[in-house]
C-alpha cells in the first residue's frame, strides 16, 4: 500500500494547469493534455521526502486535501489535511452513473478517460493495493473507511462497478477486499492481456 504518511502544508508553485514537464510526463504515458484538463490534474513543485528534495510534481485534487506524484522520478507526497477518499468521487456522485471503473491509480483512471470512458463515470483508490486479502476487511486498519464513506454518501445507488487494477500480487489481493467492501452481485474486473499491468499499460 502506498505510504501517504507524509504530508506538506505548503505547495511551491502549484499551477492551475500542467507544466511543460508535467505534460511531457503525460504524453511519455500516452495522456493528452485535454484528458488532464478534463480530470482537473495541475501541476507545482513541492518537497517529496522519498527524494529528499524538491520537484515537480503531477496534482491530482481531492474532496478534502490533495496528492502529488514526482516527476520524473515516482514519488508521492499528500498535502496537509489530506483525508483517504476515492479520487473523483465528487464527478461521479453528481453524475449518479450505472456503472463505474475503479483504478488503483489517478493516472490509471487518466488512462480509461483517454481511451474514451466518460469522466464521471472513473474512480481512483487513494492509496494503493494490500499485500493479501482479509477475511473480512476492516476499514479502520486497512484504510478502507473512505469505501463506506462513499457508499453512505450516494455510491451505493452504483449498479455495476467495474474493477480495473493492477494484475499482480497486490492488486489481485486489493480487488478481493473491493468485492467484500462493494458487493459481489455488482463486481465486475477486467483480465487484462498477457504482459499487460495496468490501464495505462
């Protein structure tokens, strides 16, 4: 699971839109400028203690605080007052779809919208996968609060979610819990092809 123990109060140069850098990064994974714009994705500079330095960084906003990715290096650093939630929730809730695709990344669910997948209709997990499954997951020790949260506040009303993590160890052990958490009668995941991790792959 991604440590996001770390927080910074003050964001250097945060931008209301993508760098130059940022977009370069984005279009290395095959993400449009206009797909950032749509996901409201921004960019600055900020302290990220697993570089021991400043960078730049990728913004993604959430309903209480925000995240950021280092680029070019894979960092993660979240702002202060940052709360666990789903990425997006706010899009999604006000839209109220029938189905909906879960990633374990913002740039994953970056990856479904490229690909033409409305964006009010994609999810990002805050913090990552698990190393193995729970029997029965509990949402304080496991950081799986914000899934009931969500629920309560209108995600319930969601007939179809659609899985679409990442085809390793974790991910496999991640999507166990999601069913548990969600409901299997409206689970659904998507196999991706051989040699295949992720969305954005």
């Amino acid at each position: 699971m991604m440590d996001l123990s770390h927080t910074a109060g003050i964001v250097g140069t945060q931008q209301a839109a993508p760098s130059n850098a940022v977009l370069a990064f984005a279009t290395s994974r095959k993400l449009s400028a206009r797909t950032l714009e749509r996901m409201g994705v921004a960019s600055g500079t900020v302290f990220f203690p697993e570089l021991s330095r400043k960078s730049e960084g990728v913004f993604f906003k959430f309903t209480d605080g925000w995240k950021a990715r280092a680029v070019p290096e894979k960092a993660f650093i979240a702002g202060k007052g940052f709360k666990l939630s789903f990425w997006n929730l706010e899009a999604v809730l006000r839209a109220s779809p029938d189905t909906v695709f879960i990633t374990e990344g913002e740039l994953d669910a970056c990856a479904l919208v490229e690909a033409g997948i409305s964006q009010d209709q994609v999810l990002s997990v805050p913090n990552g996968a698990v190393e193995k499954p729970a029997d029965e997951p509990d949402q304080e020790a496991r950081g799986y609060a914000y899934v009931l949260d969500a629920l309560k506040v209108g995600l319930s009303k969601v007939r179809k979610f659609v899985w679409c993590g990442d085809a390793d160890g974790a991910g496999h052990a991640l999507r166990a819990d999601m069913v548990k958490l969600l409901g299997p009668a409206r689970f659904w995941f998507v196999d991706w092809p051989e040699g295949i991790k992720d969305a954005n792959d």
